[in-house]
C-alpha cells in the first residue's frame, strides 16, 4: 500500500520509530512512522533544512537569520521579523521556514501537527506538503493549514495541474475551518489511496477524492510528499504587512505521522 523513504537513518532505527517513542501519542489503528517532539536544544539536521530563498510569494523573504528561528520550551518556532537594517539584503522582512525535501517523504498516511500564531497583518504562516517527485503543480501540493492576517479561521487546500487548469470545484479543492486563533489547534490528514481527507483538531473538514475518469492530472497523490513549515509575510494573497505587528510567527509543538500496519499475511 505505502511507499517510505527514510533518508539518512538506517532501517533499524526506522523500526524503532515505528515502535513508538514516549510522549508520542499512540492511535488505534495507526502506527508511527516519524515524528519530530522538538525537544532538543537544536533542530535535527538529519530531519530538516532551512528553506531557502526563492521567486514565490511563499519563500521570497526566507532567510537563514538565526532570529527566525529557536527551539524553546519543546517548541519550534520560526519567526516574521522587519529586516532592519536592511544594507545586505533588500528584503523588507526577514521570515523562517524548514523542510524535509531529501531527508523524509512518504505516501499514504495520517498526518497530525500541533501548532499556533500570532496573528499579524500580512502573517501568512503554512503547514504544508510538496511532491517530491514531477515538480509543481504536476507533482502536486497538500495544504494543510493556511492562515491570513488577523482570521479565525484556516485555509485547507489541494493543488494539481488538473486544479490549476481551472478544475476546483470538480471535486472542491478547497475548504476553510474555524478555529481558537490564539490557541494551539491541530491540523493533518488521512491520506488513501482514493482520497484525501483533511482534519481540523480531530474533525474531517475536507474530502478530496480521486476521480479516476479525470486521468492521473487529478491525482497526484500516488508518489511520495514532504513538508515544509513556513512563516511568510506579505504577499499577493495576504497583502501587505504593518511592520509595528512584527516579530510574530509560529510555534510548532510537535508533528506525528503514522501509516496503517503492514498486512505480511
């Protein structure tokens, strides 16, 4: 049913992390497959990289400042701040963001990741997984939460080529979901083979299906995925940002996958 690849980590340190480390929540019915606590003093290299600097709204103010980051009381938090001064680099701001591209992917699964913000005019941080294979959009793009400004409420979104040709509503690519924006909430997905359904705190909110007469344009979801935790700021869909509301960002507690025992019978 699944395709793993654990890069850098041998195969019986992969069976260790199946079995489940303390503190890590057990699901029934599901086994853990990778996760990350961040309760070390620093973030796991063998787990993540910064993201870099790019063209797209998402990363075009990414940056490697130590500022952006920290890993304090268990918690990631990956930080928007004003670039000041700004002698060296033009960006306005300066933002934080990780993935595991090269590092961990994986298909089919349950996604869970606990995390809060503080919401800004022009905050736009994500939780979010990229194809690693087939590049953008034909390798597709599962956003598993998105969050504007000042909302209360959450972007949870699927995007393909088929989507991206005009394709949204034939099955609906995308949904919103209330939440506590001041409390930690938790966002992921049950990801089969014929579907994707997307949570908000333990709830479906969104079912993607796959649609077989469509052709493989509207699934890509066969291959494997990675993450990438971003804080942005500003932007064509956010718009601009008050520089008085900065530093904010993100706190990520913890992120669990797990995918359902292997049948060896």
């Amino acid at each position: 049913m699944s395709a793993i690849r654990l890069h850098g980590l041998t195969a019986v340190l992969g069976w260790l992390l199946l079995a489940g480390p303390a503190g890590a929540q057990e699901i029934p019915g599901w086994n853990l497959l990778w996760h990350d606590e961040f309760d070390g003093p620093e973030l796991d290299p063998e787990k993540w990289s910064h993201c870099k600097r790019g063209p797209s709204d998402w990363n075009n103010t990414m940056s490697d400042d130590a500022r952006c980051f920290a890993l304090k009381n268990g918690r990631l938090q990956l930080r928007g701040l004003v670039n000041d001064p700004a002698d060296k680099d033009a960006a306005p701001f300066l933002t934080g963001g990780v993935t595991t591209r090269g590092k961990f992917d994986f298909t089919y699964g349950k996604v869970v990741i606990r995390a809060r913000f503080k919401s800004a005019k022009g905050a736009w941080p994500a939780l979010w997984m990229l194809g690693s294979e087939g590049g953008w959009p034909d390798g597709g793009e599962i956003d598993l939460m998105e969050h504007l400004n000042f909302d209360d409420k959450v972007y949870q979104t699927v995007h393909s080529a088929y989507t991206q040709a005009g394709h949204k509503q034939d099955p609906p690519a995308s949904s919103t979901s209330p939440i506590d924006r001041d409390a930690f909430n938790t966002y992921g997905m049950e990801w089969y083979e014929d579907r994707l359904e997307l949570t908000c705190n333990g709830k479906t909110t969104m079912t993607y299906p796959r649609r077989p007469e469509k052709g493989a344009v509207q699934w890509p979801f066969d291959g494997p995925f990675c993450f990438i935790l971003s804080m942005q700021v500003g932007g064509k869909w956010v718009g601009e940002a008050d520089p008085g509301d900065y530093p904010a960002g993100m706190e990520i507690d913890w992120i669990r996958v797990y995918q359902k025992p292997r049948d060896d019978s």
